[in-house]
C-alpha cells in the first residue's frame, strides 16, 4: 500500500470472503513457518540486513497472537521484540523517536515492535495529548526516520491488524471470563473504543501518509486468527526470500586449520 487517498477500513476489511477454512489455513501457516525456521538462520549468518516488523492495531486485534505464532518459528537468539507503552519521563525528555532508534535491530537480527512510533500519531492524536502542530508534523519525521534505517540495511515491514467492531467486543468480553487473559483487560479499552472512528481516522492517515516504498504498510483482515496468522507468515516468507539470504563461506586460513586439527 502506497499513497492510497482512502484507505478502506470498514468491518467488511476485516475479513476474507473466500478464504480456505481453518484446518488448511493452519496447515498452509505450518510450511510457512518451516521456511521461515530455514530462511532466519542463513539471514542471521548472512549479516547484510536486519527486519523490523512493526505491529500495529487496535486493542485485542491479535498483535501478542501473532508474535506467539508466527515468531515462534525463529531462533529466539536471533530475535528481538520491544513493546512500546505510554512513555517515561526520561523519555519525555527527548525526541518521540530516541526510544524507537535505540532498539532498531542490528544487521543479522529480526526485530518487532508491538506498537511503536506511530503511537505518536495515533494515541496522541486522538486523545489530544499533544497539538495538532505537533504530531501533524511527526508524519513527515517518521518518513525521513524509516528512509534513514533502510539506507542503513533496515528492511520494513509494517502490519495493522485490522478487526471489526463486533470482534473486538466478542474478544474484549472473553478476557472477561478467562483468568489467562482477563488481566490485560483495561478501563482505557473501553474509552478506546469509545473513540473507534477517531481512531479509524487516524490510522488511514497513518496507512497514506506514511507507505512507501523503503517502508510499505499491509492492511491484515485479522477477524479469523488462522488468516492472519497465515497472511504475515507469508508476507515475511516473500520478504527474507527476496533478500536472498546465503551463507557466508569459510575462510581458508579457518579450513586449514581445522583440517590439522588433532
């Protein structure tokens, strides 16, 4: 998605009419993660690039879900994930982008960010914990500030989650009951959802303002979990493969070595 004026984010977006059931999705999202396993450990050996992967969505969109299954298929050595909250008085201090750029993962390494900087286009703006002169701006610094991580071997991806109204409210209210989960459950998603069309406001200026190229946004119908699931597994399936991660080879003066080894 690149520069789309109108950005369709209705309930009907959240879903796939047509898509395989359960049982073949979750068995298709299985050979994806097999070569994903595969695909991480030349990329990690590789050290050309590192991935970030940022996700983004409403609350009980599926973010923690899809870092548990789809990440579950990495080496966990070779892996980061940074959580992004409200921000703390050190990080008040500075820039919206210090805390981001200090947990950008290195070359060789699979970063992902649940939630991240957009938090300071979205939240801020919709609970108007800033001035419009100020996050309006913050558009243009996050282009600037993705384009200089991917000249830098940072290659992008970027994931909303996109649910329906009437799933949010049916995985809200299952946190209710379930001790696994009721935890998680905070007064601040209700007066989120509360404000479901600013926010939906919000993010299709964030989905136009800020895909490009270097660090496009894909919309993932995230109403069934295995569609999700399977849609990002393959979309970092496409990613790693068009890298072309290969293995570096070994030194000679190493072979030597190791061939008079006793």
């Amino acid at each position: 998605m690149e520069g789309s004026e109108r950005v369709p984010l209705g309930n009907k977006a959240a879903r796939v009419d047509g898509a395989p059931d359960k049982k073949e999705l979750e068995a298709l999202t299985r050979e994806l993660l097999t070569q994903l396993t595969d695909l991480q450990d030349a990329f990690h050996a590789d050290g050309r690039h590192s991935l970030l992967l940022i996700l983004q969505g409403r609350d009980a969109s599926g973010k923690d879900g899809v870092i548990k299954s789809v990440y579950g298929a990495f080496n966990p050595t070779g892996v980061r994930v940074a959580a992004f909250g409200p921000p703390t008085a050190l990080e008040l201090r500075h820039d919206f982008l210090w805390r981001v750029h200090q947990v950008v993962p290195p070359r060789g390494m699979i970063g992902v960010f649940n939630r991240s900087h957009y938090e300071d286009v979205l939240a801020v703006r919709v609970r108007k914990l800033a001035p419009e002169s100020i996050w309006k701006e913050r558009f243009e610094q996050i282009n600037h500030f993705e384009s200089m991580l991917h000249a830098n071997g940072v290659v992008i991806r970027k994931c909303f989650l996109h649910i329906s109204q009437d799933e949010q409210r049916e995985r809200l209210l299952s946190r209710l009951d379930d001790p696994r989960k009721n935890w998680k459950f905070r007064v601040e998603d209700l007066d989120d959802r509360a404000l479901w069309d600013d926010y939906t406001e919000a993010y299709r200026d964030v989905l136009s303002k800020c895909s490009t190229p270097s660090a496009p946004w894909y919309v993932v119908p995230s109403d069934e979990k295995a569609v999700r699931n399977y849609l990002v597994a393959q979309m970092l399936v496409d990613t790693l493969q068009a890298l072309h991660p290969t293995y570096p080879s070994m030194q000679p003066a190493v072979r030597d070595a190791a061939r008079n080894f006793t």
